[in-house]
C-alpha cells in the first residue's frame, strides 16, 4: 500500500503492466515430490472417500472424493495420494486437500483416458465434467443454466489486477489455444445466441487478431481492467448492477479449453507473473498444485522471517502463510514482499478526507459505507451506504489516509450477508 503523504492532494493515476516483448518467454518450474490440488468441497468421513492413501493416480486423472461428488479436480503428474486432509480457505471455505507424491505409477492395462474420448464433441456437459479446473479456472455455472440471460461472453485479455502480465502473455503467445477455446465454447453453447467478443489492453489490439474473435481496447488506467469495468465500457453493461447478460472467462481459461479439446488431454500449466522484492518480475509456468517453495528455487528468491507471499495483484491479493501453499487454477501472480516494504494496517478512525470517494470507479459513499462496516452493521451499510455496488477493486484501501483496510472489510461485509441470507431461506 502506497498512502498520499500530504492530506488532501488529488489521488494518485495507477497504470498496469504491460508487455512490450516480441516474444516473450517463460520460465517452466516443476514440482521436486509432490503437489497438493484443492477439491472445493468439505471433506467428510475420511471413511467414505474414493480416494485413500496409497491411491495411484495417473496425469490428468479426474480425482473426486466422494461419490456422486460433482466437486473435484485434475491431477497434472502421476504418482499416489500422500494425504488427505480439510483444509480452510478464505472466508471459512471448506475444502479438501489432496497431496499427491510424485512417481511412476505401474500401467494396469485398464481404459484410456475418458477425456480423450468426449474431447472430439464439445458439449456444456463435458466443460462441466472436465475443464471447471483447468488453469484459468473458468466458471460454466451461468452458461449451463439456460434460464440465465446471457448476450454476451467477454474473454479478460487484460489483467485486473496491478503488476499482472498473466494473461497479457497467453494473448502474445496462445492466439491458436484461444481460437480453439472459442470454437469449443460455441458448439457448448450453440443453442444459445451468445456473442463472443474479447478485452485487451489497447497495444495488444493487434496481437489479439489471431483468436479469431472480436476485440475491444481497455484503458491502461487502473481500474478499468476490472471485469466490471470492462463490461461497462466494452458492453455497456453496468458494473455491480445490470450485468447478468455478461459471463466473463479470462483469456488463459479459454487457451486452456482451446489446448484440452485439440490434444484430447487436460492441461494442467500454470501461467504465473512472478514480482520479487525489487519488483522485477518473472513468467513462469508450473503445474497446477506446485508448492511455492517450487517456484521460489526456480526464481533464486529466498523468504525470509517476516516476509510477505501474496497470491494475486497487490491490490486484491491474498496473503499466504505457508511455502508448501500449492499453486491454484487461478493464481495469476506470486508477489513476493520484503518486510521491510509491507506498510502494516492501522484501522484508525476514518479521518474523512474523501481520498476513497475519489477513486471509486462506482461512485460508492466509502467514506460512510467504512462507518456502517467498522460498527458490523453490514445491513445498513447495504441498504444506506451501497455496499453491493462495490466491485472490490481495492483502490479506496491504497489511498486511505488511516491505512483502513477497508478492502477487507468489505469482502467480510460481503460474506456476512451471504450468511445471514442462507439462514433466513433455510429458516423459511
């Protein structure tokens, strides 16, 4: 976080990264003993799991807990499963944890890869079976529902997200995949009269030309990357209000869609913006799963105590605690923070300077949405202070004089709602 020194001058302009490379190259890590996928669903009876330790698993084995489960996730190496274990995730999200150590696993002579065989007909049916964890994380949830009024699906050639070139580089280096990607997305969804369209950076316009699919130009001022943003300006579609007739997948989710259908494998390589402590930064490829520690031998960078590793964008990025944290489908950046350069929190009183009123893109009252937040009258701060049009981009957090986390609270506001709302409909 990067706060105005002065009170009341005019908040600063942020610009994205961008790649100015011919042909820019990546750099491939690759996991030493093991990996640890996440399957997205609470685990159980550790009696009732498909999967135990011991269990061989083959590259690009589908791995489901539980039967009937229609959670799971895609194994990027052969070997067998060390561990199962419940793991908990960002705002108590309940997941199963599935470390896998790596080796050969002896060859039973049974079926082939099931992939293989319904890659040579696209279907929403297969996406759904396949590919919801492929690197990119694309989420069919919107497109399987047929009542949903979708008009358009925006593929993200832009990163959302402050020092990010992830996706930037799978648009100079993957235009087949992504051509590919868009043709399997179109007979998925050939019943519907869905419009394809693509948002890129503007010097990337050219570039984009290879995928086969319109593109539009996005601002290189922060945020206007932001898929709402993108779909206000491109679509014309309001951000955090009238966007249902948007689906929005990032560009790399669709190469990798593009790569499953053309090879008839699952891809499980991560494309990964590296930012080290002196801010330089690094393309890397890894597998899905691929410990940081992994990542960090690849790159010469070394953690030290009371060091920061923040999954994501330093503006909406997670912190992580751990060097055995794997790679997930949808970590586009690994920053790396010296101790030295984290400006720690305060959560002082709101001193009411509207820096945070400013920047925001939606217009959102923060500086009285931050009142109803720190009282934990999250309600209020829906129906008064416009909670719910906030598209959590995290600029009102980089300039607040009291070094607020304001960012934080809102996506805990958020989360509390969504919890006191499935109560009252479970209690109806």
């Amino acid at each position: 976080m990067i706060n105005s020194s002065i009170f009341g001058i005019a908040p600063p302009k942020l610009a994205y990264e961008t790649i100015d490379e011919e042909s820019p190259k990546s750099v491939q890590a690759s996991p030493k003993e093991k990996i640890t996928l996440f399957i997205e669903e609470a685990m159980e009876k550790a009696s009732d799991a498909l999967i135990k330790t011991g269990t061989p698993v083959r590259a690009g084995q589908k791995l489901t807990v539980y039967p009937g489960s229609k959670a799971y996730a895609v194994s990027p190496v052969s070997g067998e499963v060390e561990s199962i274990t419940p793991f908990t995730g960002i705002m108590e999200k309940q997941k199963t944890a599935l470390t896998i150590r790596i080796g050969e696993v002896q060859d039973d002579g049974g079926d082939a890869d099931p992939f293989e065989e319904v890659a040579k007909s696209p279907s929403m049916q297969v996406l759904l079976d396949y590919l919801a964890t492929v690197p990119g994380k694309p989420d069919f949830s919107r497109l399987a529902d047929d009542a949903e009024p979708i008009k358009t699906l925006l593929i993200l050639g832009a990163d959302s997200d402050l020092l990010t070139v992830t996706n930037q580089f799978v648009i100079k280096t993957a235009g087949d995949a992504i051509k590919n990607g868009v043709n399997a997305l179109q007979k998925a969804t050939s019943k519907r009269n869905i419009n394809f369209l693509m948002a890129v950076p503007n010097h990337l316009i050219q570039v984009s030309g290879t995928a086969g699919v319109s593109a539009k130009g996005v601002s290189s001022v922060f945020p206007m990357a932001h898929p709402e943003m993108i779909a206000l300006s491109v679509v014309g579609a309001e951000p955090a209000g009238k966007k249902d007739s948007v689906v929005f997948l990032s560009a790399e989710a669709v190469a990798s869609i593009g790569r499953a259908f053309k090879d008839g494998r699952i891809p499980g390589d991560k494309q990964i913006t590296f930012v080290g402590k002196d801010g330089s930064k690094k393309l890397v490829t890894a597998p899905v799963g691929t410990h940081v520690k992994d990542i960090l031998e690849k790159v010469g960078a070394t953690v030290k105590d009371g060091d920061r590793i923040i999954f994501g964008g330093p503006m909406t990025g997670v912190s992580i605690y751990s060097i055995d944290h794997p790679v997930e489908p949808d970590t586009d950046a690994i920053i790396l923070q010296d101790k030295s350069q984290i400006v720690p929190s305060e959560d002082l009183a709101c001193i009411n300077c509207g820096q945070c009123v400013r920047v925001c893109p939606t217009h959102v009252p923060v500086n009285e949405l931050v009142r109803y937040l720190d009282a934990g009258e999250y309600e209020q701060a829906a129906e008064r202070a416009e909670l719910d049009a906030c598209i959590e981009c995290g600029y009102c957090t980089y300039v607040c004089e009291s070094r607020i986390p304001i960012f934080q609270h809102i996506r805990l506001a958020k989360y509390a709602l969504e919890r006191i709302k499935a109560a009252e409909e479970n209690n109806a």
